[in-house]
C-alpha cells in the first residue's frame, strides 16, 4: 500500500466511540479502527467485555478506554462522552452498534418489549449520535450499524420490534447527514446479513433454519464481523468523504433479489 493509499483508508490520530464493543462486531470494529490508527473508546454494558477490547487495542499500541454504559440511559451517554473527552481530549468518529433484539410474533409482543428494543436500538442511537456531534471540532463520522432487517419486510421468522428499530435507524441516518451536513458531520449506516456472532448463535445453529437463510443470499454465505468492520473502517476514511447519507449493505445480495 503505497502512501496515498494509507491516508484515504486510515484514520490515525482520531478518536473513535464503539457502543456495544464487548465483544462481536463492536470488538471487531474497535480492533480494525485500532489498526487503522484510532484511538478507542469502548462503550457496553459489560464492562468485563469492554475491558477485554480495550486490553486488545491496548495490545495493538492504540490508547484504550472502556466504559461501563447503557445507552438507553441518557444521563449515561452525557457523562460517558465527557469522560472521553477529558481522557482521549476528541470525538472523530462514532458507531452506533449497541442493540438488543427480542425475537416474536407482533400480537405476543408486550409493549414493555417494543419499549426495550426501541430505547437501546434506536433512542441510544440518537443519544449518541447527539453527543458526539456536540463534541466533533471541524466535524467527524458517525456509523449506525442497521441491519437488512431495516430495509426489508424479513418474513423469516416474526421480529416486528427490531425491523422497526432498524428501519428507523436507516432513516435517523438521513435525517442527521441532511442537519448536520454544515457542521461537517457525515452520517452514514452499514445494513449486514446475518453474522455470526453469540447474537446469531440460536438461529445459524438451526440446520433448517440455516438453509433457509443461505438460500436468500445470492452469495450463499453468511458475513463475518471482519466483513461489517470493514466497511465501516471504509466509512469512517477520507476515502468516503463525499458519502453522507448512505446505507451500505454488507449482505451477500440479499436485497438485490
């Protein structure tokens, strides 16, 4: 990789905020950002997996910070990007990648449920995404990570709160590129597939299941996190600097059908 090539596809001497980075896609994406010159800040619930990714990044010769936080809580978001600031002194870059699911016929659903999966998927989101705009001098990225789920009806199997989260999430991702534009904030999503991941475990473990999903992508395979954390290290890089307001599928032709 030649010079020119490095500084459009690294991002060294930013800082970039990975909610829900204890572990799946969340480390995945802390560790690519790490190795492409980030310093990290890791948000999750779990703490001991939020340490885990930073002792990694650590590993990697990057600063590292781990963060113990819901982002459903809003006093807790606040507090948590303060704490970045005065420890890592910057906000570049943010993914939004926290979320839970809660799998279920719409008519099973209690709305305390529906009210669960909206606040950490989509209200946490926003709380991010809010405070590091705030906090982004000269502007910055934010990616929301969605999902196909997002952009489509599924019909697979009944989630109806987690498509609705993620289809909203699609269009905050509009929303905000369009409002924040003049602050030089791009705000862009990745829409995976299925990853495998402990989050996916139940359902790619499923043999019939499995064949059903793999016979809905094109390229008969499911995604690895690698594969979600590089297109949001593409995203994150001034090789995407004219992108804002995308959502780019990482899904193995599943909606091109």
């Amino acid at each position: 990789m030649n010079d020119a090539t490095a500084r459009l596809f690294g991002v060294p001497g930013t800082t970039a905020v990975i909610t829900g980075g204890g572990a799946g896609i969340g480390r995945e994406i802390s560790t690519m950002l790490a190795s492409a010159g980030a310093n990290i800040a890791v948000l999750d619930r779990d703490f001991k997996g939020a340490q885990a990714t930073a002792a990694a990044i650590e590993h990697l010769g990057r600063k590292a910070l781990a963060i113990e936080c819901d982002v459903a809580d809003h006093a807790r978001v606040v507090a948590a990007f303060d704490e970045i600031v005065v420890r890592l002194e910057r906000v570049d870059i943010l993914v939004n990648n926290a979320a839970i699911v809660r799998r279920g016929p719409a008519l099973e659903t209690p709305p305390e449920t529906w009210r669960a999966v909206m606040q950490v998927n989509l209200d946490g989101a926003f709380y991010c995404a809010c405070e590091a705009a705030r906090r982004m001098a000269g502007g910055g990225s934010i990616i929301n990570v969605a999902s196909i789920m997002g952009l489509s009806g599924g019909g697979i199997y009944p989630n109806a709160s987690y498509h609705a989260s993620k289809g909203a999430l699609v269009n905050l991702t509009r929303a905000l590129a369009v409002e924040w534009a003049d602050r030089g904030v791009r705000v862009n999503a990745v829409a995976p597939t299925w990853v495998r991941t402990e989050f996916t475990r139940a359902l790619l473990d499923d043999p019939a299941m499995s064949a059903k999903l793999l016979a809905l992508m094109p390229l008969k395979s499911y995604a690895e996190t690698t594969d979600v954390a590089a297109a949001v290290l593409f995203l994150a890089s001034p090789a995407a600097r004219m992108i804002t307001g995308h959502t780019l599928p990482v899904d193995g032709g599943f909606l091109a059908r």
